[in-house]
C-alpha cells in the first residue's frame, strides 16, 4: 500500500482502536448487495431451458425477465459458475467388456511387451481439397487475410495412418475409398517397414472395415500380429486421433488446395514434417480403473434421468 493509506489506517486505529478497522470510513457505502431471494431466483430461472422458441438462456433475457440490469445478472452467472450458453459433449461407452478393453489398450501404452511394436492405427475419412472460386488477398498491417465466402470442391481423399506408440513416428498415405481392401492394403505396407517375425500389437477402433471377413483372413496369414479393439463409443482412446487433430488444426483448416493432389501433397508433407520434428514417444496419464469408474457414474446418471422422467 501507500505511505497515505497505511496513515490513515495507522490513525484510526489509535483514535478508535481494533473497531476502527472494521470499515472503511473513506469510502461511500455504494450499492446494497443484492437480496438473496433473487439471486436463488436467477439461478433457478438459468438452471432449465428457457421455454421460449430459443436454445439457450442469454443473459440479456434473464435480466429482463427479471427485471434487473445485465452487468447484474452477469455477476450472479459468473458467480455461480453458470455458462448458459455452453454445451459440453459426452459419450458413455455401452461396450459390456468396456473394462476389459480399456484395461487391454492402456496396458500396453503403459507397459508395452518386450521387443514387440505398439500401433495405433486408424483412417482419417472425408478430408476435402476445398479451393476457392477467386483468388484470396494476402494480409497486410491493419488488414486481415481475406478470401473469398464460397467454395470449389475438388475431391476428398482418406488418410489410413499408423502412430508408433514407442516413438510417436507416424506412417500414413492416402487412398481414395474407405473399405477393408484399402484397410488391408495400408497394413501391408506399414509390415513392409516391420522386420519379419517381430510381434506387433495394433490399436483399432470398432468401425467395421477392421473387423471384416477381409481382414480376419489378412490377420491369419500373419500370426504374429495381434489386434486389440477400444471399447465402442471410446475411438479417442485411440493415440493416432491426437495426431489427426494436429493435422486438422495446423494444415487442413482454412487451407486452400486448388487441386486433389495439392490436397494429398500438402498431407504427405506435414507427415514427413511432424516424424523429422515433432515425433516423441505417446504417454497415457489416466488410471483405466478411474475411467471405468467415470463410465459407471454416467450410466447411473443416465439410468436416474430415465427413471424420473
């Protein structure tokens, strides 16, 4: 504080003693807090949805409805930890071996075998070559990159990759389709990189092009590579979608590719730039038995909402 402050304070207490310090005499009594009726009230009216045709409570409507100033209304929200306009997701696995299947991933993210290789292998689908009908203008200072609101489609292209879970290289190329004979072709070459006889363990997720007549046959052909499913609905669990969020995020939103090989070149580029810079080893923090704990909850929660409804 300031010399003046500690003064003031420093004299009222030798007039008026300990009393003295209990309120500030230099300042004026401002606003009355506000009643607690109506602050129990305006979390009860934010609580449910509003009943008119809206999605959301806004606080400008709660303070009319109300009748009380917006910054007011703003306090009792933030004070109350209330974000109306806000939407968190969830999933909650209805896998009945989700335990079992979360145990088996983590585990070997966590304790991989000995002088085996651990991948997460999944396909990005849908990625779109999406230029514009003109040509954008380059930001300069006081102005920013602009670009035409339309958009020309010039194909989509999958991305099937594999993220080596001990060092955290990534191997992936594009194909034009989404199926087993494309699934089984990309394994192929991932083997290619593999030296014979050396066991692999392959983290998938549940979608049906790994679980195809094709690729149980591929799979017998090679007794030494092992396939372990994450539960259903828990595809996050999975290492290689952090990798597809990167390449989501850095290279492919708000990109321009005026042609579907742009698309495919620009794809192969950030693969070989993320393996030459930004590759570590993938690292799994949650305990599996906290997760399937979390599940339980939700299922109960659920189960309770249905039950009261």
């Amino acid at each position: 504080m300031s010399k003046p402050t500690v003064r003031r304070w420093w004299d009222r207490f030798l007039a008026e003693g300990v009393d003295g310090l209990l309120y500030d005499a230099t300042r004026p009594p401002g606003k009355a807090p506000i009643p607690g009726d109506r602050v129990k009230a305006a979390v009860a009216l934010a609580m449910p949805p509003p009943p008119e045709h809206a999605r959301h409570w806004t606080v400008r409507a709660l303070a009319e409805r109300l009748g009380m100033a917006v910054s007011t209304m703003h306090g009792i929200l933030k004070a109350n930890g209330l974000r109306p306009h806000q939407v968190r997701t969830f999933k909650v696995s209805r896998d009945p071996g989700s335990g079992i299947k979360a145990r088996d991933v983590i585990g070997l993210y966590v304790d991989p075998p000995d002088h085996a290789v651990v991948l997460s292998v999944d396909e990005k689908p849908r990625i779109q070559a999406l230029g514009r009908t003109q040509r954008s203008l380059p930001m300069k200072p006081g102005h920013a990159r602009t670009r035409t609101h339309d958009h020309r489609r010039n194909g989509t292209t999958c991305l099937p990759a594999a993220l080596d879970v001990a060092t955290g290289r990534v191997v992936g190329r594009t194909a034009d389709r989404h199926r087993s004979a494309e699934f089984t072709a990309f394994l192929d070459h991932v083997a290619g990189g593999i030296e014979p006889g050396r066991p692999v363990h392959v983290i998938l997720d549940n979608v049906s092009s790994h679980k195809s007549a094709e690729v149980r046959e591929w799979l017998k052909e090679r007794p030494d590579w092992q396939f372990h499913f994450t539960p259903t609905s828990a595809s996050w669990m999975n290492a290689v979608e952090g990798f597809f969020s990167k390449l989501s995020r850095q290279r492919l939103k708000n990109a321009v590719f005026n042609s579907l090989d742009e698309c495919t070149a620009a794809i192969g580029g950030y693969i070989e730039h993320h393996n030459a810079n930004h590759a570590r080893p993938f690292r799994w923090s949650r305990n599996p038995e906290d997760l399937v704990e979390a599940w339980k909850r939700g299922h109960r929660k659920l189960e309770e909402m249905a039950s009261n409804e």
